[in-house]
C-alpha cells in the first residue's frame, strides 16, 4: 500500500471507517431509533466528506489542465518563432 495514491488512501480510510461504524452501531446498547438517527447523522458526515473532496480533486484537475494549456501555448509561440526564423534562414540562403 506504500505505492498507492492519497486518493486510494482516503478511500481505503473511508471504507474502514464505514465498517467500523456500522460495526459499532450493530454492538452499540441504544435503541433502535438513537441508532437510525446516528446511522443518518454519520452517512451525511460521510457525504459531506467525499462531497468535499470530490470538489477539490475538480479543482486540483482544473488547474493541472490549465497549467497544461500554458504549456502548450509557448510551445506553439516557441515553434512559430522557430519555424519563422528557419523561412528567414532559407530565404536568404536562396536569395544569394
């Protein structure tokens, strides 16, 4: 697991803490509407969570395409410039 991503680490989180819950809530001495209350309560935690998460992974995503974008367009001006200053080079090689 030492080679997994932080994504693969949350989920692994996510997933245990979810059976431990469950676990506990199947042990727990509370009566059963307490324990549909926190079952309620603990899957909105759980969804708030991932919800969270889910948006920061968009954003981080967004950024990176961004940041490749950036990339892509100097590319493209470098290689204009280049490709300009090769007509150049050969117009006056040809024109002698």
């Amino acid at each position: 697991m030492a080679n997994c991503s932080v994504t693969t680490k949350a989920a692994y989180f996510i997933a245990g803490a979810g059976i431990g819950a469950a676990i506990t809530l199947l042990f727990a001495p509370e009566s059963g509407e307490e324990i549909r209350r926190r079952i309620v309560e603990k899957t909105q935690e759980g969804r708030d969570f991932v919800t969270s998460k889910g948006r920061e992974l968009r954003k981080h995503a967004e950024d990176l395409i961004d940041e490749g974008k950036d990339v892509v367009n100097k590319q493209k001006a470098r290689l204009a410039d280049v490709l300009e200053s090769g007509k150049h080079a050969a117009r006056e090689t040809f024109s002698r």
